[in-house]
C-alpha cells in the first residue's frame, strides 16, 4: 500500500489519484445498475428509474455507463434519454476541466 503512495510526490498528484478513484468506483457502480436494469427489463421486472441511470452518469460514472450501453446493448435506442445522457457527460467533464485547471492554479 506504501508503494502506491510513494508515487505520488504532490497535492497535485494526490488529487488527481483521487479524481480517477472516483471516476473508477462510480463507473462500476453505474455499470452494474444498467445491468441490473436490464436483466429487470428481460424479466419485465421493476426498473431503475432513467433518472437514477443519468444522475449515476452524471455523479463520475459516465465512462461505466457508456461501457454498458456497449456491453449490454441497453439504452441505446430512446432518443430522449440519449439526449440528457449526452448532456450529463458534457457538464461532467466541463467540470472535470474546471477541477482540473483549478488544481493546477490555472484558474485564479
């Protein structure tokens, strides 16, 4: 564990350690809910909400849902719903640029 820590020399580093391991948990956190979702949509079962799938987009597991739109070929179709997903991941990563840029004093 010390090992993985001794890579990183900055605050900089360390928060940006800290993006990805956001990034990574929530993508598989959102990964698994559209498949959970699917396999509830095969079974005509109770469903996770669409609001629920772009707010876990939204909140850093973007890259994890458009893994599983891929895998699983689910919500894929509804053009609606790829609308606001798109938006999700544009207001994401606009954020993602302004931390970064921030952490890097690039913003005053």
């Amino acid at each position: 564990m010390t090992e993985a820590f001794s890579l990183v020399r900055t605050d900089q580093q360390l928060q940006m350690l800290g993006i990805v391991v956001i990034y990574v948990c929530m993508s598989v956190v959102t990964l698994i809910m559209y498949a959970l979702d699917k396999a509830a949509a095969r079974r005509l079962d109770s469903r996770i909400s669409e609001r629920t799938l772009l707010l876990c987009g939204l909140a850093c597991g973007w890259p994890g849902a458009m893994l599983a739109q891929r895998w699983f070929r689910h919500k894929t179709i509804k053009t609606s719903f790829r609308i606001a997903f798109n938006a999700t991941v544009i207001v994401n990563c606009l954020a993602l640029a302004m931390l970064i840029c921030w952490s890097l004093n690039l913003l005053s």
